[in-house]
C-alpha cells in the first residue's frame, strides 16, 4: 500500500467522526440561542436607575442589602452584591478585598459564557472545511471513473458540512457580540454598586471608604 492511499484512508476515517461533531455544534447552537432568548425575557424587565440605587444606598434609610433585594438586578448580580451584607464582621481592609474578589468571579462567569460561544465560532468554519474537503478526494476519483452518483454523494456531504459549520459560527458571533455588549454594562453597575455597599458597610464602622 502506498503511502498516498493510507493517508487516503486516514483521512477518510476521520469523515463520520467530523459530521457527527458538526451535529453536536448545531444541537448545541439551538441551545445557545434558547438560552440568549431566556436572558432576553430576563432583561426586558430590567429598570434600575442606577444614581438612585446608589444614592440610596449612601443615605442609609434602608439597610443596603433590602435595597439591593429591592432592585431590578439579575439575580446572579443581587447574589454576589448581598455576600457584602452577609460578612458584617470582616474589618474594612477584608471587605475591600473581599468585594475585589466578588467582581472578579462574577466577570469570570460572564467571560465563561462569551468564551463558549467564541469557541464555537472558531471551531465551526474549521469542523465545516474539514467536513468539505474530506470527501472531495474520493468525489475526485469518481470524477475521474465516470462515477457521477459517488461524485454528487461527496459534493453534497461537503456543501452540507460548510453550510453547518458556517452557520453554526455566524450565530456564535452575534450571540457573542449581544453578550459581551450587555455584560461591559453590567460590570459597570456591578462596580458603582459594589464600591457604594463597600463604602456604605465601612461607614457603620466609623471609617470612611478608601480606594
């Protein structure tokens, strides 16, 4: 056997493999958009006046984590704003700290979310070409053995794979380019409200907040 034909055959046995992940890309897709649709309704009724929140917050006419429950925060937000109000008793330089912290795991999550759809954004073209040059070689051979069902099997299998794998990355880059809108302007109402609840948590102690 020469070596041409056990790269043929290697390349061949990579076919129903590759077909099968692009299935899974476009399961996973459906599922993406589901979940984008989920955070649309989610949002929709998302109305905080974030000035107000926070001057409220500073006046102390309601303890800060009433208030934080009150607002139209997504819940992960009002969970990872309330762990402040729930740790009275570290000193001022351990809430700080702490709060810095706080941000930085609820940015990684929204990053994890973005990450996944860019992931399939680079993945989907590439599992797409491979999926469309993989079956050209035994179309080219058909072509030249006069075998025109072998040749149109192969030439479908390759347009369908670039199809999904395309279509699969076009989503990815909208949903992606949504999230990363909407998360740049959660972080920053995460860190104006994060600094107040600080600020305000450090004023029950007698100190004034200190960046």
């Amino acid at each position: 056997m020469q070596m041409n034909d056990i790269m043929r055959q290697i390349a061949k046995s990579f076919e129903q493999p590759v077909i099968f992940i692009l299935l899974l890309f476009v399961i996973f897709t459906i599922i993406m958009i589901g979940d984008l649709i989920a955070e649309v309704l989610q949002r929709k009724y998302l109305n905080i006046k974030l000035s107000k929140l926070v001057n409220d917050i500073r006046k102390e006419e309601l303890p800060p984590e009433v208030l934080i429950y009150k607002a139209k925060l997504l819940k992960l937000q009002k969970d990872t704003l309330l762990e402040i109000s729930d740790n009275k008793e570290l000193s001022n330089q351990m809430r700080e700290t702490l709060a810095i912290a706080l941000l930085e795991k609820y940015k990684l999550k929204l990053d994890t979310k973005i990450k996944k759809s860019d992931l399939l954004a680079k993945l989907g073209p590439s599992f797409g070409l491979l999926g469309t040059l993989i079956p050209l070689g035994p179309g080219i051979i058909a072509l030249g053995q006069g075998n025109t069902e072998i040749l149109s099997q192969s030439l479908l299998t390759a347009f369908d794979t670039t199809i999904l794998g395309l279509s699969c990355a076009v989503v990815a880059i909208v949903i992606s380019a949504i999230r990363r809108r909407w998360y740049t302007h959660d972080m920053s109402i995460m860190n104006v409200l994060m600094e107040a609840l600080v600020e305000s948590e450090n004023a029950k102690r007698g100190t004034n907040y200190v960046k």
